[in-house]
C-alpha cells in the first residue's frame, strides 16, 4: 500500500498527520454542543388564535374551518389537525420532511393574512411558530415563601424571571401561576341602570381619560423641543376620578358607579410544588444552544438570587433535564472507556505482546477524538445518538489495526525485520481491509439517510460511526505500520509458564488457542467433505431462527426509566380551578405516601390547558436506590386511583415516540353523533384488550353551556344589535381590558367588569343591560335589559372538536402495562375490523403505532440497500459476481444469535434493536473477507482449493476472532444496561453482541463451504461446460452430415 510506504519511510510525516487530526479534533469537541437528542428541523407548523368567551362549536365555524381552507393549498402540506376549545382555535400543520421549515411558516403567515378580514373581529392577532422541540422546558422552579401570592409573584415576575431571561442560551422563561396584579373596576349593574348608563360607557370613559400621546416638535428658536399629553394616572385611586357621563351638566364619577380595586387576574393556572402553593417559571433554552451549559448557568444564577432576596422566600429547582442529560451522556462515556479497556485486553490476550498492543490500542482515541471533526462540521452535538455510535465503534475502531498488526506480527514469526514485516503485511492484507471497512460504511449511510422522522434523528448516528471507521482505517495505513516497523519487536515477551500470573494467563490462554487451531483444522476438513450436510444445517437454523423472532414483541422505541413521570388529571367537564386543585390534592396525598417519590410538581391551566386539566410531574429517587422501576410504581399507583372518584388519570412518560399516549386510534367523519357511537364501541374494544390502561376517548360531550338566543326582529326594534350584544355580555361577565396603568417600567391591565354578586347567577345574564340606538321623547337614552330582546337557554355541548384532514376526529388512546405496543396493536386490528363502517367514515392507528409501521418499513429498505451496497463492495474487491455471495450468504447465520440474545436479556423489535441488525450485515462480512481473500492469495500461489481453504481458515482464525472478541468486549458495557438511559440503547448491543457469536461461529464452516460450492458453479466453469457441450453438439453433428453422405456411397 503507498499510504502504508510513505508512513514507514517518513515516521515523522506520519506522527503528525495524526497529531494533527487529535488536536483539531480536541478543539471541535471543545466547541460542540450538549443536548440529549439531535437538533431535528421537523417542518411543523403551529397556528394559535385566540377568541376570548367563544365556545368550541363558534370557534370550530369561525376559526378553524378557515384557517384550514386558507393553509390547505400551501405547497408540501402532508397532514392537517385542528383543535377547538373554549376561547383557542389550534391549527398543526404537518409539511413533508423534505419541505424547509421556515418557508412553510412563512407562506403559511401569508394564506392567514390574507383571509385575516375573515375573520371575527374580536381575535387576537393569530400566533403562527414553527414547532421547536427545544422549545420544551428544560428546567422548573418554583417561587414559595410566607408572603402573600400577589406579592410573590410580582416578585418573580419583576425581579427573579428577569434575571433569569438575561442569561445567554435562555430563550424565555413562562411564569405558571400565581396572583399577577391586575386594577379591577367592580361595576355595580344596578347603579349602572339607575344613572341610566352602560357597560360601554364605563370602558370608553376609562380608555379615553388615561392616554398619554406625543403632540410632535415645537421649533422654538435654534431648539426643538418635543411636546406630549401627559394623560396617564399615576395611581391607582386616580380612577375613581373617571368622568363616565355628565346629564345635564353634573358629572358622575366612576366612584359613583363603581369600585376599583387593585387585586389580582382570575386565576386560570396554579402551581404547587409537594403540598404548598407557589408561582411556578418554565426556562426555555434558545434554538441550537448548550442544554447542560444554560442549565448550569441558571443554577448558578438561582445561587446569587438566593443570597439577594428576602430569607422568607424560597427558590426551588422542581425539574431540570440537564441531570438525566449529563448522566445518560456521562455512562455512555463510560461505556466508551470500559468498552476500549475490554477491547485492549482481548489484543492483549491474543497477542502477548505489550508493543503490539499499544499500537494497536492507539488507532482507538486517534479515531474517535478525529471523528469530532466532521462532528463539528456538520453542526452535530454531543447526543444520545451521535455518542451511542461512538460507543458501539469502539469494537470496530480497532479492528483494522489488529488485522494489519497481526498480519505484521505473523510475518515477523517467519523471519521477517520489523520493517520488512511491515511493507508485505499491509501489502498483503490492505484490500482486505479496505474492503471489510468499506462494508461498514456501506451499512450505515443506508442508516444515515433513512426517510421518516427516524432517519432524521439516526442521521447523525450513522455519519458519525463511518466516518470514525474511516479514520480508522487511515489510522490502520498509517500510525500502525510506522510504529510496528520502528518498535515493534517480537522476542520482547516470550511465553512461559513459569513466572507471574500474568504470565501464566498469557501462556495457557495462548496454548489454548493453538489446541483450537488443530481443532478448527479437522473441524473445517471434516465441514468441506459433508458440504449437504452443512448447507442443510445452516437452513434449518435460518428457518428456527424466524420461529424464534415470532416470540419477541415489538415497540417503537425502548422505554427508559428517567426517575420521572407525569399524571394527567382531568376533571368533570365544568369543573372549576378550585376543583381541579382539590382532585390533584387528593392524587399528590397518595404520591407522597410514597418513599420512592421525591418531588411532586402540580400546575392545573399551564399553556393552553383548560383549567379541567391538570398535570401533576413526580420526581423519583434515583433507580439504584430503589428497588422497584418506575412501571412497577406507576401500575401501584395506578392501582391507588381507581378509588378516587370525579376525574380520570394517565399516566406519561416521555419517550422519542413523544408524550402522547402509545395506543391512538382516530375515529374520522363528518357527523359528531355517528363518530360518538363508532368511538364507544372501539373504547370498549381497547378496555377489553390486555395491556391497554387510562383509556380515554376525546370527545366531551357533557361540557355545561349558556346560550343566549337574539330576537333579532325585537333587538331591531329596541335599537340594538347583536354585536352590541354580544360584545357587552361579553364585557359585564368575562371583563373587558380598557387601558393599562403604568408603575415603573411595569404595565398592568385595567379590567372593567361587573362586580361578582351580579354575574354569578342565570337571573343575573337576564338583568344585564344595553344602551339603545334610539332615543326618548325627552332626549334621554334608552337602556334595553337583555331579557326583552333574548331567552337564555342551557345547555351542554362538546368541550373540544378535533379535526383531522378536515374531517372532525375522536381520538381513542391508551397507555400500555406489562404489555408491548405491537401485541396490543395486533389485537385491536383484529376486532375493529369487525366493525361496519358506512361510506365516509373510518378508523386508523395513528400516532407511535403509526410511526412504528412506517419506520419497520423504511428500516427494511435500508437493510435491503445495505445488502446492496455490501454486494457492491465485495464485488468489486474479489473482482467476482460470484465470490460475494460466498460471504454474504453467512448473514442470515447472524440473525438466529441477536434474536436469542434479545430473548434472554427480555428486549424486544424495536428502531433501536433493528439497528443492530443492519450494523450485523456489515461486521459480519468483515470475518468472511479475510477468509475468502486470503484463500484467493493461496490459490494464486498454486494451492489447490482444498489445501488452501484448509490453509486460510486456521490462519485466520485468529485475527477473526481477535476482531470479534474485541467487538464483543467493546459492545459489553451498552448490552449490559447499567446507567442511566441505557435501556434505551441496550437492545442495539444486544442483538450486536448475539448476532456476532453466532455468525462467527458459523461463519468458519459455512463460508469455505459455500466458496467450493460457488466456485463449482462459478461463471468461468459455466463458459467451460457450455463450450464443452456446444463442441459435443457440433462433434454430434458432424459425425450425421458424414453418416449422410456415407449411406448414399455404400448403397452404391
């Protein structure tokens, strides 16, 4: 190999050709990011609007049906979901994954400006954002303390989350909770009536009479001085002041009428975190920044709060996801080490030779600290991902180096310098070894490009590992033959049993293996002259080994213990905040009964949540310290909340499948009682199925409403509209904000609004007054009260419409227990099945069930590439259709081995084990290639077939199962599953570490047999039996055309 000659002819060109790549390679891991998965650009888009006091039906008509219509023809739309609920319209737009994020959020922004006129009036501005899955919080705090909520969260709100948002890499901090200061003017209805005054006279008086706008520049000389109306009140009892009329010349003051008050907003949120009310701040890190780092950064800066506000106040960190980060990033480090420790004890083994071993041992962190480089190119980060690649290449990272050292060490046993040794070894094994890498790679860009979501997140996985087996294999062409040829020395240690332990180990481990090579030889011998025998048992083994898969289960993806999950509580439609809070109650009773249970976070209204909802996040101790998991605790405590009564609990843990429940089946049509029916009857069948717990169905049907019905001829008549009325109802019993008060820099909303006692009962919205058009005789204004122009009707109506395509959708979902989603999905298909649909309507599993079908089938059309491209490589290195097919077809011997592991260690089929799987088409061609190409190297030297598969296979026994041992060992520490979040990555090393044991060990029979059988039927002898027959029909027929002319001359 030229690579190979110039390193061992200029060692020093070669030392910093790699010292190179190790320093570049430091400082780009210095600059990469931390974070638990991959930055994914997943082309979402989130439309919200808000129409204060609408109900889900009015929002469902004047929003969201034109929301969809507008965005629907937007290029690259692949799935649309509407969510109507009181006050909110929620449009997801889901773009094919080839479509760039940003252009579909921006001409999704143009379709809504454009039917903005369309819509009502009173909606606030439509929020359109991208879907961010860093925008998450990353950590909880809560504010506690003895003084009051109001001063509490004015606190939090003025001074704490302040701070916290000036610090680099914080995007926002949301406050959850709390009291926030509000000045509240409490109209009395009945004062209001006797002034003959209306609610809209009180909200443009106080709007009007507390402005401050700039006048523009007065030129006065050579200055120019700004002029402005200094209209604003500066204190809260200014209000009273408020001028709202004046009949005949006297004024009344808004005193008269009203009473202002300087409290707090209606509460629609609340936070308690383990029993006791506080005010809640969800930090929000900014797009691309460092988790672990901000993280940090807000601890420290929590530690100066704490030292700066009052004593009575306390500060507590409820939740920070850059600890589980930090531990699931730091095991996996782990597993790296110890991986590469094991590794390096396996050469060490085998070789016995210290120098042998250290150079080999090198081509491990020259490798994997120069992968950083590419890392930082491509903008990857430090991740669950990209580290478990590094992880598992710790095994295969070596491998090059001790294929070419071994091949070094053995020609040296011949007699060979070090030097000499060094040209012919890499010489003789340098396509072999490109070869075996080339494999590698040409699994894993298959992997790298995957389609779907899941390709998205294995992108950096994939790139990641190949290119770290392509530094290898520089590294193997490089660093190895120049220290092997300048200090590598055979006689250093020479076996004896006699000595230190060490010695010994290395003595009888050594003599061993040379017991196995006779073993293997008439093993091998024996394998060649029964070929049928052999073929038939590797196909018997292929069959069992598909009976075998039958009896794993499959998921998504592997459920990993974080020591945390959330309850979701959900009270009785109409329930109050009050009685949301006493339900949570009683459930974080139960919780803290617990030992293994460390903090219980509430918050009851968060984000868009109605105040029905709550969701309680229970901190547990670490799991070493505990002796059950966090299933065993949820399925206990689950068990503990049947016997509350008044709400339904489900229970979540955040998978990459997301938060949503694994079991979701959507129930799609156009009329909402025909969906109810079919929804109840697939409920039913989801409750009867084993495994499947919280179900739920989505639709609410029993929400309480009050319904004001306009008489639009009598409203006519009386001189009043129906936005009039809409809009004071509106006003009187939800509050209307009309200015804002200025302290400080703060500005805190002025609400106008009926006092409580007037709007807390049914006769109350009768008794609510409007201010005519018309006029009487005597000039006065007339006030028409809303029991003349409407009737009041109650009612119940759905608490939330969801849409789906543009059809309205129930949603059935189910959590799982003792159970995985493949078996119960398999179940439930069979008897929805059963079901009769009528045309227009239908059922489908959605959600991680969707996403599990999808990503088995693009998982399977990587694997069929990876077959492929393997094919492709081996072709071109044996220069032969036929020869490949002698290694390739030993793949399906590696199955058998990661089924049975998955088996005894309790794994199942999941994205994560299948990776594994594909990784074997590559590792276990590597064995194979140095079997086959050495024997080709033997034929060409003269040996007959037999004589030089006989030859080969002992010869490279040993680097083959050096290599293997070494995978193995390195892959250990991942298949264990010992730290934290490594059960999410256990299964890949699994069905790795099965899958090489069994391949290998088949590997050394059914190869050689399956070369002499190809090569029985290979393309050259096929031309050779063609020719031979074709001659023979020409011999044939010569022989008739002499008959022929023979006859007629003995005749004669």
């Amino acid at each position: 190999m030229k690579l190979a000659d110039v390193s061992i002819r200029r060692p020093v060109f070669a030392t910093m050709m790699i010292m190179a790549l190790v320093v570049l390679g430091l400082f780009s891991l210095v600059k990469l990011n931390v974070d638990l998965y991959p930055d994914v650009d997943i082309p979402f888009v989130i439309i919200t609007t808000i129409l204060p006091g609408a109900g889900p039906e009015q929002i469902e008509t004047d929003v969201t049906k034109k929301i969809e219509d507008a965005v629907n023809p937007v290029a690259g739309v692949d799935e649309l979901q509407s969510y109507s609920q009181e006050g909110v319209s929620i449009v997801v737009i889901a773009f094919k994954l080839e479509v760039d994020g940003k252009v579909a959020a921006q001409d999704v922004r143009e379709k809504i400006s454009a039917i903005r006129g369309e819509l009502p009036l009173e909606i606030e501005d439509p929020i359109i954002q991208r879907y961010d899955p860093a925008s998450f919080p990353i950590m909880s705090l809560t504010v506690s303390g003895s003084l009051s909520e109001k001063e509490i969260t004015e606190l939090t709100k003025t001074s704490i989350k302040k701070r916290l948002e000036n610090i680099p890499g914080v995007g926002a901090v949301n406050l959850v909770g709390g009291a926030e200061r509000e000045i509240q003017i409490e109209v009395d209805a009945s004062r209001l009536r006797a002034f003959n005054l209306s609610i809209q006279d009180v909200i443009q008086n106080v709007g009007a009479q507390n402005v401050e706008i700039p006048g523009g520049n007065l030129t006065e000389g050579s200055r120019q001085v700004l002029l402005r109306t200094m209209g604003k009140y500066k204190n809260v009892d200014d209000f009273n002041k408020v001028i709202v009329a004046t009949p005949k010349g006297k004024p009344v003051y808004l005193s008269d009428i009203a009473k202002v008050v300087d409290g707090v907003k209606e509460q629609k949120s609340l936070t308690r975190v383990n029993g006791n009310i506080a005010v809640g701040l969800d930090i929000i890190k900014q797009s691309g920044s460092n988790t672990v780092r901000v993280a940090t950064e807000v601890n420290k800066q929590i530690e100066k709060l704490k030292s700066e506000i009052p004593s009575n106040i306390n500060i507590f960190l409820a939740q920070d996801n850059s600890v589980f980060i930090k531990d699931s990033i730091n095991d996996v480090l782990f597993d790296i080490l110890y991986g590469g420790l094991l590794a390096i004890l396996v050469i060490y083994l085998f070789l016995a030779n210290f120098r042998a071993t250290v150079i080999s041992a090198l081509a491990l962190p020259s490798s994997i600290i120069a992968s950083f480089i590419i890392m930082y190119a491509l903008n990857f980060t430090l991740n669950m991902m990209s580290l478990l690649a590094l992880s598992l290449a710790v095994g295969l990272l070596i491998d090059d180096a001790i294929v070419v050292i071994e091949n070094i060490y053995r020609h040296m046993s011949q007699g060979e310098t070090p030097m000499e040794a060094a040209k012919s070894a890499s010489q003789e094994i340098g396509l072999a070894v490109m070869a075996t890498t080339f494999t590698v790679v040409a699994v894993f860009v298959p992997v790298a490009f995957m389609p779907g979501i899941v390709g998205r997140f294995f992108y950096q996985f994939g790139i990641t590992i190949s290119v770290a087996v392509l530094v290898s294999l520089f590294v193997a062409f490089t660093l190895t033959p120049m220290l092997s040829s300048r200090w590598l020395n055979r006689e250093d240690e020479a076996l004896s049993k006699e000595g230190n332990i060490l010695q010994k180990i290395l003595y009888y481990f050594n003599h061993f293996f040379d017991i196995l090579n006779q073993k293997y030889r008439t093993a091998l011998s024996w394998s060649l002259n029964h070929r049928k025998t052999i073929v038939f048992g590797a196909i018997f083994i292929f069959v069992i080994s598909f009976f075998l898969m039958g009896m794993l289960g499959s998921q998504f993806f592997p459920v990993t213990d974080r020591n945390e999950f959330m309850i979701e509580v959900k009270a009785a439609p109409g329930s109050s905040l009050e009685q949301t809070s006493n339900l949570c109650t009683q459930v974080e009773n139960i919780l803290r009964e617990r030992r293994e249970i460390q903090t219980v976070l509430t918050t009851i209204g968060s984000g868009n949540n109605p105040v029905t909802t709550g969701n309680i996040l229970v901190k547990l101790i670490n799991k070493k310290e505990r002796s059950k998991n966090d299933k065993e605790i949820m399925a206990e405590i689950r068990s503990q909340l049947k016997y509350v009564p008044g709400g339904d609990f489900s229970f979540t843990v955040r998978t990459m499948g997301g938060n949503d429940k694994p079991i979701s089946l959507s129930v799609r049509g156009e009329d909402l009682n025909k969906l109810s029916e079919i929804a109840e009857k697939v409920e039913t069948i989801v409750k009867s199925t084993k495994g499947a717990v919280d179900v739920e169905n989505s639709l609410e049907i029993s929400k309480p409403e009050v319904r004001v019905q306009i008489d639009r001829e009598k409203a006519s008549d009386l001189g009043v509209n129906p936005f009039l009325i809409a809009s004071s109802i509106r006003a009187m019993v939800d509050g209307y904000v009309a200015t804002q008060f200025q302290k400080g820099d703060e500005q805190y909303d002025v609400r106008v609004r009926l006092q409580k006692s007037d709007r807390t009962k049914l006769d109350d919205i009768n008794s609510l007054t409007f201010k005519s058009s018309k006029k009487r005789q005597d000039g006065r204004e007339i006030i028409i009260p809303l029991g003349d122009v409407a009737s009041i009707l109650e009612g119940t109506g759905p608490s939330q419409i969801n849409r789906y395509a543009k059809q309205k959708e129930i949603r059935v979902g189910a959590n799982l227990s003792a159970r995985l989603l493949g078996e119960a999905l398999s179940d439930i298909r069979k008897r929805i099945a059963d079901i009769s649909l009528e045309p227009g309507y239908s059922i489908e599993v959605v959600g991680e069930g969707q996403q599990q079908e999808e990503s088995f089938a693009n998982m399977l059309l990587s694997l069929i590439l990876a077959i492929v491209f393997v094919y492709i490589v081996l072709a071109a290195q044996f220069d032969s259709f036929v020869y490949p097919f002698s290694i390739m077809l030993a793949l399906p011997m590696s199955i058998i081995g990661a089924v049975i592991f998955l088996l005894i260690f309790g794994s199942s089929i999941s994205v994560i084990s299948l990776i594994g799987i594909i990784m074997l088409m590559g590792l276990v061609t590597k064995n194979g290639i140095l079997l086959v190409d050495y024997t080709n190297v033997l034929r060409e030297k003269g040996f007959s077939r037999f004589d030089a598969l006989i030859k080969a296979g002992p010869t490279r026994l040993r680097p083959i199962l050096m290599t293997t041992f070494a995978m193995i060992f390195g892959m250990m520490p991942v298949a264990l599953a010992l730290g934290e979040g490594s059960e999410f990555r256990s299964p890949m090393g699994q069905a790795v570490i099965g899958g090489l044991i069994t391949s290998t060990l088949l590997t050394l029979f059914i190869v050689p047999v399956v070369y002499t059988i190809l090569d029985d039927l290979s393309i050259n002898k096929l031309f050779d039996l063609v020719s031979k027959l074709n001659s023979l029909r020409k011999k044939k027929k010569s022989s008739q055309v002499t008959e022929e002319i023979r006859k007629p001359l003995l005749d004669k």
